[in-house]
C-alpha cells in the first residue's frame, strides 16, 4: 500500500506536468484509487493523447510492476509451503 501511495504521487506530478490545467480538471473529476466504470466527464481522448506524443507501451508497464509480480509470487509460495508442511 505505502509502494502505491508513492507510486501515485510520482505519477500524478508527472501528468500534471505534462498536461496541465487538463489534467487538473480530470483528476478533480475521477476517483484516485478505485475507478468508475464509465469513462470521466471532459476526459482527454486517446488520440488526443497520442498527438501529444505520449505513448503507452505494455512492455513497459509491466516491467515496471516486476517487483511488485515477484512480491506477490513470494508471498504465494510461502503461504502455499507453510500450508504444506502444516500437514
């Protein structure tokens, strides 16, 4: 949880400053944590998105949610010995 919070901050500062006043409006109009299931009010779209340069790489993403993919495999893995060995 304190991982995400960072993460979070990191991020917001980023595409605030990346995008501004459009950004602020959006992110008064979404949740921060848990999403909506319909698209916000004033959101910028995804070409508008992509003329701005900005790309989003799936490669990317994930490798860099690769220690958080190894926490969870840990944790996992010594629940699943522990439960195991108990019988």
């Amino acid at each position: 949880l304190v991982q995400y919070t960072l993460i979070i901050s990191l991020e917001e500062a980023t595409l605030a400053e990346l995008f501004g006043e459009s950004y602020a409006a959006y992110r008064e109009s979404v949740p921060r944590v848990i999403p909506r299931l319909r698209k916000a009010s004033g959101a910028t779209s995804d070409a508008t998105i992509a003329r701005r340069g900005v790309t989003h790489h799936w490669r990317y993403a994930f490798r860099s949610e690769r220690s958080t993919f190894i926490a969870i495999a840990a944790v996992l893995t010594l629940t699943l010995i522990s439960t195991y060995f108990k019988a």
